[in-house]
C-alpha cells in the first residue's frame, strides 16, 4: 500500500512531459523574440530616447544661463591693478600717482560672481528646438517602421526555415520511397519482368533526390542562421518550426490598402516631417536677419583676502543685428529653399511610392492564397497517383518512366503546397507592413 501510494504520489508531482510538437517555435514567437532581442531593433529604441534627449538639449538653450565664477587673481598689471583696486573699493588718493600708476605694486584679487544670461528675441534657437521636436518625431516613426521590417523580415526567414526543412523532409521520403522502388525493380529484374536499363534509371532518380536531400540539408542550416541573427540567437542554435495550419486570409479591396497604407504607415508620416523640417531650417535661415535681443545681468564680489571683500552688480540689455556676413547667410537662405523644394518633391514620389507598394502586396497576397489552395489539391493528387502506379508496376503494368514521374510529381507537389503556405505568411506580413499594421 506505501508503495502505491509513493507511486502516486511521484506521478503527480513529476513534471509532465514536454512533447516535440510543444518544443517548435510557431511564427508568433518567433516575432516576439526579435522584437525583444534584435540589435537594430535596440538602437533604433535607443535613437529615439536619443531624440526626446535633444528636445531638452534644445529647450534648454532658451532657458536663462546661470554661472557661478569663483577666480583669484595676482599681478601688477597697471590695469589690472587700477581695476581691481576699485572693485574692492579701495582705490585712494595715492593711486593716482604717476609712478603708482605706471609701475604699482602687485594686487592680489579674490573674484566671485553670479551671472545670468536670458535670450528674449532668438529666432535660430527657437527653429532649432521646432527641428528637434520634429527629429524626435522622426525617431519615433523609425523605430515603428524597423518593427514593421524586422516583423516582414521575420516572417520571411522562417518561411525559407519552413521551406528549406520541408524540403529535406520530402526528400528523404522520396530518397526512402526510391529505394523501395529500387528494390522492387531489382527482384522484378531477378524474375525476368523487368530489364536492367529499368534498375539503371531508378538508381539514378535515387541519385538525384539524395543530392536534393544533401541541398536542402544546407538550405536548412543557412535559413536557421539568419533566423538565429534576426531573433538575436546563437547562429548555430537548432530550431523546429511548426507549420502553420491554413488560414481563411481576407484580402482587402484596392482602395481600402491605399487608403490604410495612407493613413497609418509610418513611413507617410515621416516623409511629411521631412518636409516640415526643410521648412523649419528654411525659417531659420530667413531668421538670420532679424535681430536677436539678449538681457544680462551681473553681481560680483572682489577683495585683496578672500574673507574681505566689496560687492557690485550690473545690468545690461543687447540687440544684436547682423548687416553683412558676406553673403554667407543668402547662401543659406537660397540652400535652405532648394532643400525645402526637394524635401516636397521627395514627398510625393514617396506617397506614390507606398500607394503603389500597398496595390502590389495586396494583389501578391490575392495571388498566394489562391495558389494555396491549389497547393493542396496538388498533394493529394500527386500521392494518390504515386500509389496507383507503385502498385501497376509492381504488378508489371506500367513502365518504370511512369514511376519516375509519379515520384518527382509528388516531390514537385509537396514543395509548392508548402511554398504556397510561405508565400500566404509572407504577402500577409507585406501587406500588413505596406498599411501600416505592424505586427507585435
């Protein structure tokens, strides 16, 4: 009875057992681990917490500057001597000396002050704190378009992972059904029912599917790699994908991907910022020709010991206006209007562009489908037919050529229904890329 009961009891805290079909990494975890491990994806984070850092850099240059000097000061430089000794406030009579003048004695000068420097009229700085909120905007929407890229990216290596290992899986069946085959052929040969120029052929065909088992072995460890390298994974690291089970995929109508790809790909808005800071650098460089007005204001302490000293303090306003800076700021001005006429050209053809790009992927996606469907109707005819003649041959009513062409036929099926599924999962991820649906 203990010993039932130890059993038991050891079944049920045991953990249970992981199953290989529990082990493969479905397309959904694949792109949650780029978007957590990927290099790019990374920086393109850090340059956007990059851009909210300039903002302040830029908002900052419009706020007072405030400096704290603490300076001691010895020499016998008459004006520094004759300065000096009126900051302290001891200048006397006996300065005004000729021979004081000329050669004093030296001055021993303990200098503090507190400064402040507020810009009140600054149009350059103001264009370039408008340049950085837009650069920020801009880091923002990259780091949307590298999710948007590295999802497609993604997408795409695993199918070539798909792909590449259905492959190798079909051929080392067809590797296995033509040394069935070969055998088959050999003890018809045996019996007088078939040639040897029957033997030969198939033993070539085994030839030739075992070299595409080789191949599509070295697709497999190429196309694992660069999933490796996407997800930020060991390059050598094993994978075993699930396939994905065929979806219903709605395909949206034309109009409706322009439409989507208008109003929510980040690469739109973008462009559109482009543009608003070519405008902005174009103000600025209008702005070098308004005057720039500044207020400072001054308070120092100065004494011969630094426990003995006299304050002062000054106020001073300033406007600052440039005449000539030959002709270097109308060089600008003229560079900064060709840069905005450019940034608005660029505009436009990247709109056209990605309106054009929403109309491709969604007919590519259409087409996929379709030929998923196809795909799969392949196989089951292709297996089918493979079995009929397997089976005429083996009764000597069918040539070893019809054999010959059931096998490829199957092997040629088998790879389209899964390159059809590939291509439905890629032209999906493009699509959604192209209107702006980032995946996550």
């Amino acid at each position: 009875m203990v010993t039932r009961l130890t059993i038991l009891l050891a079944f049920f805290l045991l953990p249970p057992a992981v199953t290989a079909e529990e082990q493969r990494l479905t397309l959904d975890e694949a792109i949650a681990a780029t978007l957590t491990n990927n290099p790019d994806l990374r920086a393109a984070r850090a340059a956007e917490r990059e851009g909210a850092a300039r903002v302040a850099e830029a908002r900052a240059a419009y706020l007072p500057r405030v400096d704290l000097v603490e300076a001691w000061q010895r020499g016998n430089n008459p004006v520094f001597v004759f300065g000096s000794l009126l900051s302290q406030q001891r200048f006397g009579a006996a300065n005004f000396a000729i021979d004081a003048l000329n050669r004093p004695d030296a001055v021993t000068n303990h200098r503090a002050a507190i400064s402040v420097d507020q810009p009140l009229l600054d149009t350059q700085r103001l264009s370039g704190l408008r340049a950085a909120g837009l650069g920020r905007q801009v880091a923002s929407l990259s780091v949307r378009e590298a999710e948007a890229d590295l999802v497609l990216a993604t997408t795409r290596a695993y199918g070539d992972v798909l792909r590449a290992s259905t492959a190798r899986a079909a051929a080392a069946a067809a590797v296995a059904s033509a040394k069935e085959d070969l055998a088959r052929a050999e003890r018809s040969r045996d019996v007088g029912m078939t040639s040897e120029s029957d033997v030969l052929s198939l033993s070539v065909h085994l030839a030739q599917v075992q070299e595409r088992e080789i191949q599509a072995g070295s697709g497999v460890t190429v196309a694992t790699a660069q999933l490796n390298r996407l997800m930020g994974a060991p390059l050598d690291r094993e994978l075993l994908l699930a396939e994905p089970a065929p979806a219903a995929v709605s395909v949206p109508s034309r109009e409706e991907a322009e439409q989507a790809a208008m109003r929510d790909r980040p690469a739109v808005r973008r462009a559109a910022i482009q543009q608003s800071l070519a405008d902005t650098a174009h103000r600025a460089a209008r702005a070098a020709f308004l005057p720039q007005v500044y207020v400072q204001g001054l308070y120092e302490v100065n004494g011969h010991r630094f426990t003995d000293r006299a304050s002062s303090w000054m106020v001073a306003g300033q406007v600052r206006w440039n005449l000539f800076a030959g002709g270097g700021d109308l060089a600008r001005l003229r560079a900064a209007t060709e840069a905005a006429a450019r940034a608005a050209a660029e505009r436009q053809s990247a709109e056209t562009g990605l309106r054009l790009e929403a109309w491709t992927t969604r007919a590519q996606l259409e087409a996929a489908v379709a030929r998923e469907v196809v795909g799969r109707k392949a196989v089951l005819q292709a297996r089918e037919s493979q079995r009929i003649i397997r089976d005429r041959f083996e009764a000597g009513l069918a040539a070893v050529n019809d054999v010959l062409r059931a096998a490829n036929a199957l092997l040629d099926a088998e790879t389209l229904r899964i390159s059809s599924i590939v291509d439905v999962m890629v032209a999906k991820a493009a699509l959604d890329r192209a209107t702006g649906q980032v995946r996550n």
